[in-house]
C-alpha cells in the first residue's frame, strides 16, 4: 500500500507537470501575444547587433534598469516603423486592407491562371485567441465572395493549432497533393516554418505569407501591418502626453520570448526613457484578467498608478476596474481596439487609446491570391496600415461594431462583406 | 471499524506530537506567519484593513478549489479537471447570460449542475469503470477545454451580467475596511461547512478511504460512492470558485489556466498527503492562503510573475518529498500497536 502510494504521488508529479506544460500560462498564455505578432520577422534579415545600430540619446537618456531586454531592439527597425505611420499608404482609402505603405511591386505574371475555380490553399497557425477567430471568420467571408465570382472554387484549409510540426507536415501534404493554385500560409513560428515555407516556393506554387514572417522572401508577398515598434509606440507616446512629467506608469505584458511583443514593449521603453514619466514596472499577466486585477490592485495598494501601458488588449477591462474598486482615479490608459476595452472606455469616459493590430489582414491575402492568379502585381512585402483608434473616431467604431461580440476587434474591415454581421456575432 | 478508530487514533497522536514541524496543517500556518512577517518589513500597507480585504478578494476562489481538490485527495485520488472546468463554466455562463439581469439565477443553477455532472462522471468513471483518477480527470481537463474551444470557436463570447459579478466583485460597504467583499462572506460560509462535514460520518469515512480502501470497505463503507461524492464535491467547488472568478475579473479567454495545479499545490503544501488518508481540510485552506501570500511576497519583491509556476512545481516536490520524509520514520512507540500493524502490512 505504501510503495503504491509512493508510486501514485510519483505519477501525480508527472501528471502535474504535463498538465502545467499543457495548460499553464507560458504556453497557452502566449497565444494572444503570438497572434498578434507577427511582423518583426520580415526584417530578420536585416536584424543587427543594437550596439552597431547606433544608439541615441534617447536610450541614454532612459533608466538603464529598464533597457535589460535590448536583444529584442534594432534601432532601425524601430525607426524605419515609426516613419511608416507617418507614410500615406497607396491604395483605397475607404479599403485599408488593400493600401499598402511604400510598396515595391512584383511581377506576378508567371503565375497567372487562364481560368477560374482555383484551389486557394491555407495552412493557418491556430485559431486559439479572439484576434485569430475575428480574423479568420473575415478571411473565410472574403472567400466566398470569390467563390461566388467564380475565381475561387475550392477553399482548403488546415489549422495546426499552434503546433509548429502539425504545421510543417500540412503544408508538406499541399505541396505533395500539388493541386493548390495558391498557398497562404500564416506561420506559427518564425526560424522553424522557414524550411517549410521555402518548401512550397520551391513546388513553384504562388505562396503568400500574412501575420508572422518567416526568414526567407522566396514568397510572392509578405503581408502584414506595420509592425510591434509602432504598436508600443502609439501606446507609449499617447501616455507620455497625456500624464504629466513624474506620474507613474504601469506596464502590463502578456509574456516574455514573443517577438513582436517584445518590439512592443521596446518601443516603450524607448519612449518612456525619453521621457519624464516614471515607470513603476512591468508585469507578465498572461492575459487573465484575474492575475492582472490582481498585480494592479496590488500596485495601487503600494502608491498611485497614473498611466497604464499594456502590449495587447485581453484584460484591459480587469485593469480598469482594479481602479474601480479600489476606489482610485481613473488611469491614463493605452488598451487595444478589442470591443471590451472600448465600450468601457466609452462607458467611463477614461483618457485612453486603442492602437491596434491591424485584423483586416486577414482579408488581403485572398486579395493577393486572386491579384496573382489575374497576372496583376502585387507588392513584395506587403505592409498594411495600422493606425490606432483616439477618441475622436472611438464612438464611429463603436457603432459600426454595436452588436458585436465584447471579444471582437473594431478593425476587423470586414462590414461589407456578405453574412455581416451574423456570422461574426454567432461565433 | 475498530481498525479504523484506532488508526484515525494513531494519526491525531502523530499530529499532535509534530505539530509544527511533522508537516501537518501546523506547519502550513507557521509558514503562513512566516511570510506575513517578511510582507510586513517589505510593504506594511498589505496589512491595512482595505488590502486585507482585496487579499480575501483574490484567495478565496483559490480556498475553494482547495477544499474541493482536498476531498478527492485525500481519498485517495487526484482532480486535474478543475482548472478547465473553471474556465468552462466561466465562458458557459457569459454565453449564456449574454448580458441579460434575469437569466442569472437559472444560469447560476444549471452551472451548479453542470459541475456536479462532470463530478460525477468522473467519480464514476474512476470507480466503477476503474480508471486510474489522474487518466480520468487528465481526459476530463481535455475534454473540457477542448469542448469550449469547439462550442465558442476558440474565444468566448457574451457578458456576464452585473448581478452574477457581484458575489467575486462586490460588497458590503463599511466603515474601516471600506467593503466587506462579498467573496470573503461566501469564503467564511464554505469553510464552516467543509470543517463540518469532515467532522461528520461522511468525513471520517472519507478519511479511512484514502488511508485504507479495503479496510474502509470491510468496515461497511461503500468506497465507491465516498469517492464519486468527493468528485462531485470538488466539481461543485470548482463552479463556486468559477463564479467568484468570473465576477473578480470576468470574461479572458485564459480563465481557469493552471487553476488545477495551484489547487494541488495548496492542498499538499497544506499537509495533505497525496494518495490520501492523511491530513486536514483546515491545512488545505492554510495551503491556499499560504500559496496566494507568497505570490503577493513574490509581487511585492517585484519578482516576475513568470516565475510562480517554477515557484509551485518545487513546492510540490518538496511537500511531497517531506511528506514521504515523515511516513518513512518508524512509528513512534506510543501508538496503538494495531495501527503499527496495519502500517506495516500496508508496507509490504
């Protein structure tokens, strides 16, 4: 009875310790983040050592405690998104998911298909977080309306569910079916879908890349919004002039090791060096709202919080009320343009931002596929905008999104498509 | 029966002798001093009446899932279903609720019985069809999650309503500690009762189950219904700890995550022996309260969040292994020579 004991505590541990990699924090936890990151990989090529990329003052300037995390900061890159923001974007105001910033189009001639009724083939990443289900609801809606034309006949599709060989393995099984007209891919990670990508270029198939990058540009088009640095930026640069010099900003982040939640985040402390603000620190949440009402009540018990920083919207809310009910003012606060978020922001009234991340990428790549099969061309790497949401066009956001669901994304472009908005209300 | 007594007997003397360091619910409660001092000389304002209450705020769901994980403990088996099950009920409920005031009764009473359900599918699984409880509650974890993935699509929708948030984030308002939360008040209440169930027949069968299964059911104890009860007691723990969580912070699409290992490491750091029949439920709320102040230690020294899950697999192995430390010792003379006995055949 006792050795059996012993052997059950023994299986016990085991146990806990696969059901804490299955479901703790650090791997699920990171889907939120990872979703939403994407874009650093396109510039892996140029990735430098930061000491070369030439430090300026606003690095020295900064408290040197919070520069820890420099390996995931290349000035250049940092720099050349900022000025993205300012670039007006080629293309259709009124269809952002088809502008593109400072394009450099690519032939697309060889690939063009006499006839209609291509297969259009995607190996998605996963669908675990609210960005990925808004975004792939978007991009199945874009597909039908080419299905209707009769560009697209058939759509196939394999989810990998964050898991990097599920995703190498399908797109080995759409090159060897060999009937895919076209191959969206929107990687799960960057250094380890590499191979695979180039994989299916070699096929000689069209290939589009969107959302994450992968270390290769043997792709037709690389698609995805500007980028982490800009992301952080606009959330750090809305608090450094709204607070006054010397208030107190708390920065909350989903988890540690994600690209481009570490651009994020690099940006600010970029900015927040730079600045008069204090910051109190950061804090990794995992994006539960119980841990981050937690950590910030637990903030507010030690002194006043007067900004709140955070890398992605998923519990902005939980944050706000920390405030609430400890009875504090309301934060100067830069969220997400996740719905939840914004309602309350509105509700309340708060001084707050929504940079976003932007979701109507997910239609483009379907743009992309058809452009290629017309023979038209396409740009090469494909940057789209992302220009947060302020107060003043909050309201007009919230409207057009009145009977979503609180988990959706306000810049989810796609009302005019056909099933809006069912389809993205009955999820 | 007599063997029952009599070893139950054996175990009161042994906790008694080691109270404080045989690793016992007294060692848990020196542990908790321990580190409430060490908060006191980092930050003294924890100890101000409005941050207690927040404290009681953020650890009761945690004290529930603890009383829940220690019924199935100690009689013998393992509830790794509990975190996953907190995350559906939470999703299951803003789905359902959707906003509306006046579905939240029925939703709070088809919760409950949705928790005792996966309880007893459980309990059942494991005794009748005799599946080991870790495979059983791994599969039910599995399930769970991956159900709710299925039914929202991979993100949850709808809202709770305001009156379902207010048993974690509500109060009543008071003078001094500013809000009396309402979590503290349904804490309170689930305390006494589990402290007076385990002194009932239920509870000392319950015991005498995990200590010794054929014993137990030689005695006339039905093993298989203690233990499917145990289940549904700790699914029904789960779906209060749901709504307390659910109202703290509502609707995140990581609701729940982990909660089934916190849970664990609270009740074994309580003293609690895995694979059952030692230990009390007042240690498996002291794990609990022990656990949440050494994440708010781990905050107020501004250590990474990241590092609590580091922190909770060497808790659990150092509990365990200390627990092992103790039963390995020989029995101490003054105990009852049939309790020996009977730990020594059990040995063999």
């Amino acid at each position: 009875m006792r050795k059996s004991r012993v052997l059950l505590a023994g299986a016990a541990a085991v146990a806990l310790a696969l059901s804490a990699c299955s479901t703790d924090d650090p791997d699920d936890a990171a889907d939120p983040g990872d979703d939403v990151a994407a874009e650093a990989d396109a510039d892996a090529g140029d990735d430098e050592p930061d000491d070369d990329a030439g430090d300026g003052d606003a690095d020295d300037a900064g408290d040197d405690d919070q520069r820890e995390d420099d390996d995931w900061f290349v000035r250049a890159d940092y720099e050349r998104q900022l000025a993205q923001r300012d670039i007006e974007p080629e293309g259709p105001a009124d269809q952002p998911w088809l502008q593109a910033i400072d394009p450099d189009w690519t032939d697309t001639s060889e690939f063009a298909a006499e006839t209609g009724d291509n297969t259009l083939c995607f190996s998605n990443a996963s669908v675990s977080n609210p960005w990925r289900v808004t975004g792939w609801i978007t991009m199945q809606q874009q597909v039908e309306v080419y299905q209707d034309s009769g560009d697209i006949g058939e759509f196939r599709v394999s989810d990998a569910a964050d898991d990097d060989n599920q995703q190498i393995s399908d797109i080995q099984t759409f090159i060897d079916a060999g009937d895919c007209d076209a191959l969206i891919i929107s990687p799960s990670t960057t250094a380890t879908l590499t191979p695979a990508v180039q994989a299916a270029c070699d096929s000689g198939v069209p290939v589009i890349v969107f959302d994450r990058g992968v270390n290769t540009d043997c792709m037709v088009t690389f698609i995805h919004p500007i980028g982490g640095y800009a992301y952080g930026a606009d959330a750090a640069e809305f608090l450094v002039d709204n607070l006054e010099p010397g208030a107190s900003v708390l920065a909350l982040r989903i988890l540690p090791g994600v690209d481009v939640l570490e651009h994020r985040w690099a940006a600010a402390q970029e900015i927040f060096g730079a600045s008069e603000l204090n910051v109190l620190g950061f804090e990794f949440t995992g994006g539960d709202g119980a841990q981050i009402k937690d950590q910030v009540t637990q903030y507010l018990q030690r002194g006043n919080v007067d900004g709140i920083w955070m890398d992605a919207g998923d519990g902005s809310v939980a944050a706000i009320e920390a405030f609430e009910d400890t009875g504090n003012d309301y934060p100067v606060i830069a969220g997400e343009d996740e719905l939840s978020f914004m309602r309350k922001w509105q509700e309340t009234g708060l001084t707050a931002v929504a940079p976003v991340y932007s979701n109507f990428q997910w239609r483009t790549p379907v743009e992309a596929a058809v452009k290629i099969w017309n023979g038209e061309e396409v740009p090469s790497e494909w940057v789209l905008p992302q220009e947060p949401i302020t107060e003043a066009d909050r309201d007009e956001f919230l409207d057009r999104n009145a009977d979503m669901p609180s988990l959706h994304y306000a810049k989810f472009g796609g009302e005019d498509l056909p099933g809006f908005p069912d389809v993205w209300q009955d999820r | 029966m007599t063997n029952v007594t009599l070893t139950r007997r054996g175990d009161q003397a042994r906790t008694a002798a080691g109270r404080l360091f045989g690793g016992g619910s007294g060692t848990v409660f020196a542990l908790l001093l321990l580190i409430c001092v060490v908060i006191s000389f980092v930050n003294v304002t924890f100890f101000e009446p409005p941050s207690l209450m927040a404290f009681a705020k953020t650890v009761a769901p945690l004290v529930l899932l603890a009383i829940g994980q220690y019924f199935v403990i100690v009689s013998g088996e393992l509830d790794l279903s509990v975190g996953s099950l907190v995350g559906a009920q939470v999703v299951i409920a803003a789905r359902l609720i959707d906003g509306e005031e006046s579905r939240t009764i029925p939703v709070l009473l088809l919760m409950i019985a949705f928790g005792a359900l996966v309880g007893l599918i459980n309990g059942l699984i494991t005794t009748l069809l005799k599946v080991q409880s870790l495979i059983t509650t791994l599969g039910m974890m599995l399930v769970l999650f991956g159900a709710v993935r299925l039914w929202t699509g991979g993100a949850p929708t709808g809202a709770l309503s305001e009156a379902f948030r207010q048993p974690g984030r509500g109060g009543i308002d008071l003078p001094v500690v500013r809000q009396l939360p309402w979590a503290l008040v349904i804490l309170v209440v689930f305390v006494v009762a589990a402290i007076a169930l385990m002194r009932s027949s239920y509870g000392k069968t319950l015991i005498a189950t995990g200590d010794n299964e054929r014993a137990a059911a030689y005695s006339g104890a039905r093993v298989w219904q203690v233990r499917t009860t145990a289940f549904v007691l700790s699914s029904v723990m789960a779906t209060f700890a749901a709504v307390l969580i659910g109202g703290f912070a509502g609707v995140t699409a990581q609701v729940g995550q982990g909660l089934e290992f916190s849970a664990i490491t609270a009740v074994v750091l309580g003293g609690v022996v895995l694979g059952g029949g030692r230990g009390t439920v007042i240690g498996a709320m002291g794990g609990a309260l022990t656990l949440q102040a050494l994440f708010t230690l781990f905050n107020q020294l501004a250590l990474p969040s990241t590092i609590r899950p580091a922190a909770q697999g060497v808790i659990i192995i150092a509990a365990v292994a200390y627990a092992a430390r103790e039963r390995s010792r020989p029995v101490a003379s003054t105990e009852p020579a049939l309790s020996r006995d009977s730990e020594s055949r059990s040995t063999t």
